[in-house]
C-alpha cells in the first residue's frame, strides 16, 4: 500500500477519491477477513465429530498436537487389554501346609471389596459359588484399600471364636517383603511368578496373620503373616488392538506399553500385540537403583527405543514423558487415576480413559467416552483430517492474498486502471461463503505425523499467488493493448470501454480465485481427489452468479457494464487453460523444500536423466566400503576408487553392500544397546532374518 500511495499521488498525480479506491481495493481483498471464522468453525465441526467417535476435546488447540503426536504412551489395563481378569484355579500355587485352592481364594475373597469393586476383586469374588461367602461367619473391623504404593488390599476381622486375623492379597513383591520369607521361599515364590509370566499371566499373592494385639492400626506390623499362595490372573487383549497397533504404527505414531505389571508380562503381551519385546522395567531406567550394566548408556535414547515399560510407578511416568520430549517427540499419554494427573499434565495430548477419575479428566487435553486403542487411534485420523483443512485454507489465503494485492497494485500503476472496490466486496463475499464449506471438505489426511509446515505454506502460496497475479495482469495487458481475443474468438474489442473491461476483469479473478481451493485442498493432481459435495456445489453457484454479474450487470455507480456471454466463454477458457500449471507449480515446490532436487542435481547426478536408479550402484560401493572400514574388514587408508574402478561387478557389489548393511544394522544395536529384547524388537519391525544376519556378522 506504502508503494501505491507513492506512485499514485506524487508521481501519477491521481486524484484522491480514485487513489483511496485503489487503496480499498487492496484492503478488501489483500486481507484474509474469513480466516478466523473458517479456522473456528473447521476446528468446532472437527471438535463435533471427535466426540461422536468417543473423544471429547477440552482444548481446541488439542486437535493441532493429536495431528502431530508421533509417540503413544498408552496404559496396558483397559486400553489394550479387556480389564476383565480371570482366576485359573488349576493354577493356584499353594504354599501353606494345610492350605488348599478352595481356601486361599476364600482369603482372597475376604480381602476384596464386596461393593464397588475393581476388575481384581470382582474376578476374585466371581469364584465363589455366592459372593456372600467373603463375609460369611466373620465380622468385618477394617479394610485397607489398594493405593499404587502398598499395592495390595487387606481386610481386619474377628472369627467365631473371637480371634483376629487380618487377610491380604497384592503384589508378590510386597507381600513377599511384609511377611519378612527367607531367601530360599523367595527364590521359589519368584520361580513361580517368572513361570506365570511367560505365559502372559499376572500373579496376586494372598497372606494371612493373626492380629493378637486386637488392632486394626497394626498394619505393617506382619512378623506373624505368613504367604499363603500365589493366584493367577489373565487379562486377555482386545480383539481389536494388534490391529490397532499396526495401524498406528502405519500412521508413523509409536505406542509405547505403560503397566505396573513385571517385565515377563508385558513382554508376553507385547508379543500377542505384535508391538514388540524391547521392555524395561522403569526402575533400571529412572529410579534410584537404576541397572548398572545399562548405566553407561544414553538413558533418553533407551526410552526412545523402547516398546514399553514394566512396574511403573507415577513419577515414573511424568519422567518417560519428560524424556520422550527431550528427544523432540509430540508425547501422548493415557491414564485415569489421580496419580496419573501430572504425567498427564505434562504430556503434549493428555488422554483421560474411559472410567477415569475427575482429577484426571480435569489434568487431560481429551477424555474419551469409550475403552481401547482403536478410539485414540481412529481420533488421530480425524485430527489429521481436520489439520489438513486449516492447512489447506492457509495456503488458499495467502495464495489470495499475494494475487489481489499484487494483481491490482501492477494493473493499477502501469495503466492507472482503477478497479472498483464494491466489485472486489462481491469477489470476497462469494469466495468467503465458498471458502467456509471447506471445514467439511474430503480430505486425504497425512500418512504421517503432521504440523504447520511453515516454509512449505508461505512458499506454497506466493508461488501460485504470483502467478496467479501475472496471469491476470497478462490477461489485462492482452484486453487493453491489442486485439488478440476478438481475432482469435470473434469478439467485440474492448479497448476504449472501461465498463466492460471492468466486468471481464471482475469475471476472470472471481474464477480462479475460487478455482485455486481445489489446488491447495489436495496433495495430488486437483482433479484426481474429487471434493465434497458441499465444496463443489458453492464454487458452481458461486460462478453463476459471478457470470451472470460480470454478463448483465449495468451498475454506473461501479463503473462495471455487462460483457457478454462471448467474452464470458472466451475469459472460462482462459482460465481453464493457464489453471493447469498450478497443480505442476504445487509439486515442483514441495519437491525442491524436500531437498531432493539438490541431491539429485548436484550428489547423486539423476536431475536430466530418464534411466531408473542412476548411479545407484556407484552409492551402494561407496556406502558398502565405508560401512567394511567402520567394521575393520577393510583398511581405512584404502582408496574407494580400488573398488570403483570394477565397473562390470556391479552384482558383487550390491552384494556387497546389502551384506554390509545387515552387518552395520546388528553392530549399532549391540553397541547402543546391549539388551536382548531390544535387538528382537527393531529386527521384526524392519521384517529382517535375525539368524541370516547373524551368519553374515563376522568379523
């Protein structure tokens, strides 16, 4: 504006009722008005859909991260697992003399709830022929409840006989440690637990003490407990989530297995869910008494690398998410309880769970309404889909923005044409009423984890912007200097008649104005992804209306006076025709921001050439060598040209460097990581033979 202002007045010496006509024109339609409400309103219609699927946003800006999250950490209970437990009773290891199954469940029973129960007591309670029989011929004087750090229930009551006795059940571990057992019953009680968790089940210890003080304050006080047995428990996965899981993993989002349960277990479930063996348990990695023989590795790196973790703690949580962060990852991460409240917090997209506590609803970013992955997952793809739409707009704005401002400034400083600014108000009017279906369009979302690509967006649109306004200043430049339309159409010349040039200008803007959404709404040719039917019907009523303006209107207080239909066909197949290159304009900017123009040109030398993997074998000797001097299987002072100068050996040395590729694979992750379950892993995501490449590993 700065620029018109001083060309018009001091050098054209414009009036100034023209020279602030041509300043609103500029106003009007350089300005995105309709920016706000379209970003708004596809952003609350988004918010809509995500809760009729089962995830109900608390934060609009929550769509923007769940587009982008690239990392899952979801919990094992209830998420990817059912969270209805089963007692094997075949499997019931007793260790009591005396003791039998019948009676250790009873005792279990006796410390569970009988009301409100969660899915540990209910499973309990459900192996008794009547419920009732946990509180038959007792009376009850206090229940400890469970809490994520004593990790077991227990239950204070007095007998028939007016003994107290106290029953409880828990984690081995804790159990294990109140009872004070010697060694040689603890190794055999964690053989018994390691037995249970290759198969995938989770082990419960039931205890029973006398209470020969008569208090119920004496909790801790187990110098007369003794561990009676160890139940199994199976939750089984959920039809749905290795599926699920392989999906996510498809969308470039890695879930990572959040339980309290012991490594064995989720390693066990991890491999039914097809997401991998490479666990940890979270104490190695974060507690106090983190694991010595992984000490001298990067701790971030560990946890970035890892399927999942194993007997997490709260804290532990809040410190895997700090970690993944650190690493420059878009953190998720689910929980329901209020101890998850921080970890919660802290994570880019907190997900509150079905059935969560209102202290982790409050801490989430979105609570879903329903169980399982598939619902965070499925919410993922909307989110994308919605991110894809403000992404396209945004591009469709500035695109918008450079042509009008651009367009109009050069028309109206090199042939001082003054375009009227009511027949701009209408151009805006219409593309902002067009633009605004657009928070219903279909869209492709992104393969991948998405985000505002800025540099690809600004260039996106001041490419097609500019040549959109070079096209219709040449258009302009062709109506008003020459007659090349009436010779080449048969239409009436309109070089001495500014009314008529104004509706054919108005004409010729409105089209691709509006034609441009079709281009910057889709990642490949615009007239492969076919748009909504919302989209479509407003850009054809639309240009009715437009063509009918720009034929019939007679408006002396706009300067503008009907064209014709002659030049209303001839201005569609103008715009028809330099419409094309915008779709091939959209991809040579995205190829170039890539960066693979400049490596094809200038490293790998396959910019102006046809044939199909130029070069590659040269690369793959080149890699292969110095993959072969890393390992020691050739000298460093050799010179690469040794092996180059072999030209008819090109098989060799694809051989070669498929064989050094393998080898460099399994020497990066012996020397980062020593663990065997982390190996395991990253082999059968990439679909590679572990016992062929360890034939080629020789060195």
């Amino acid at each position: 504006m700065l620029a018109e202002i001083i060309v018009m007045y001091p050098i054209q010496r414009c009036s100034y009722r023209n020279g602030i006509d041509n300043l609103l024109v500029l106003l009007i339609g350089g300005i995105p008005i309709a920016m706000p409400t379209v970003l708004s309103v596809t952003m609350a219609i988004g918010s809509h859909r995500l809760s009729q699927q089962g995830a109900i946003t608390k934060r609009m800006t929550a769509i923007e991260k769940l587009a982008g999250m690239n990392v899952l950490c979801s919990d094992k209970t209830g998420t990817l697992t059912l969270n209805k437990l089963t007692v094997d009773k075949s499997l019931i290891e007793v260790f009591a003399k005396g003791a039998d199954a019948d009676h250790v469940l009873l005792l279990a029973a006796r410390a569970s709830r009988t009301e409100n129960q969660d899915a540990i007591d209910a499973a309990i309670v459900e192996t008794l022929s009547d419920p009732k029989e946990a509180r038959a011929g007792i009376r009850e004087v206090h229940f400890f409840p469970f809490n994520p750090v004593d990790k077991r229930t227990a239950l204070t009551y007095i007998d028939n006989n007016g003994n107290w006795h106290r029953a409880s059940k828990g984690a081995p571990e804790q159990i294990l440690t109140l009872c004070n057992c010697r060694e040689d019953f603890k190794k055999k009680v964690h053989g018994v637990i390691n037995k249970f968790a290759e198969r995938g089940l989770r082990s419960l210890a039931v205890a029973r003490q006398q209470v020969p003080e008569r208090s119920k304050e004496s909790l801790d006080r187990w110098s007369l407990g003794v561990c009676r047995a160890l139940l199994s428990l199976f939750d089984p996965p959920r039809h749905d989530s290795a599926e699920t899981i392989r999906r996510a993993l498809h969308l470039g989002v890695n879930v990572k297995m959040i339980t309290g349960d012991q490594l064995a277990i989720a390693k066990e479930t991890g491999r039914r869910l097809g997401m991998g063996v490479n666990m940890y348990p979270s104490a190695s990695l974060l507690g106090q008494h983190k694991d010595e023989s992984i000490g001298g590795l990067p701790i971030e790196e560990l946890i970035e690398k890892a399927d999942g973790f194993a007997g997490v703690f709260p804290e532990h949580k809040y410190e895997i998410v700090k970690k993944l962060q650190e690493r420059k990852h878009i953190v998720g991460m689910t929980g329901d309880g209020v101890n998850d409240t921080p970890a919660l917090k802290k994570a880019d997209i907190g997900i509150a769970v079905a059935d969560a506590t209102d202290a982790a609803r409050g801490a989430s970013d979105i609570v879903l309404t329903e169980p399982g992955l598939s619902v965070i997952i499925n919410a993922v793809l909307t989110s994308r889909a919605i991110f894809q739409r403000m992404k396209n707009y945004t591009i469709y704005a500035v695109s918008i923005t450079i042509r009008i401002v651009f367009g109009f400034m050069l028309i109206s400083l090199i042939w001082m044409f003054d375009f009227s600014p009511f027949m701009v108000l209408i151009i805006a009017i219409l593309n902002d009423g067009t633009i605004m279906t657009i928070s219903k369009d279909r869209v492709k979302p992104s393969p991948l984890p998405d985000s505002w690509k800025l540099k690809e967006i600004f260039a996106t649109g001041v490419a097609l912007g500019g040549y959109l306004a070079f096209m219709t200043v040449v258009f302009f430049w062709l109506m008003h200097e020459s007659d090349f339309f009436p010779e080449k159409f048969g239409v009436k010349s309109m070089r001495h008649n500014g009314a008529e040039m104004m509706s054919a200008l108005y004409l010729q803007v409105s089209i691709v104005s509006q034609a441009l959404i079709f281009v910057t709404r889709s990642r490949s040719w615009s007239y492969v992804e076919r748009p909504g039917m919302l989209l479509m019907s407003a850009f054809v009523i639309a240009q009715q209306v437009a063509t009918l303006i720009a034929v019939y209107a007679d408006w002396s207080f706009a300067k503008v006076k009907g064209c014709g239909w002659g030049w209303a066909g001839v201005i569609w197949i103008y715009s028809a025709m330099f419409y094309v290159p915008l779709d091939l304009m959209k991809f040579a900017i995205r190829y170039i921001l890539s960066g693979r123009a400049r490596q094809n040109l200038y490293e790998n030398k396959t910019a102006f050439t046809s044939k199909k993997d130029f070069g590659k074998e040269e690369r793959e000797a080149q890699w292969a060598h110095a993959q072969r001097t890393l390992h020691g299987l050739n000298q460093p002072e050799e010179a690469t040209s040794n092996i180059l100068n072999e030209k008819n050996n090109y098989r060799e040395l694809s051989e070669i460097a498929e064989q050094a590729m393998k080898r460099a694979e399994i020497a990066r992750l012996r020397e980062l990581h020593t663990l065997k379950g982390h190996v395991e892993s990253v082999v059968k995501l990439k679909g590679l033979n572990i016992e062929t490449m360890q034939q080629h590993y020789t060195v």
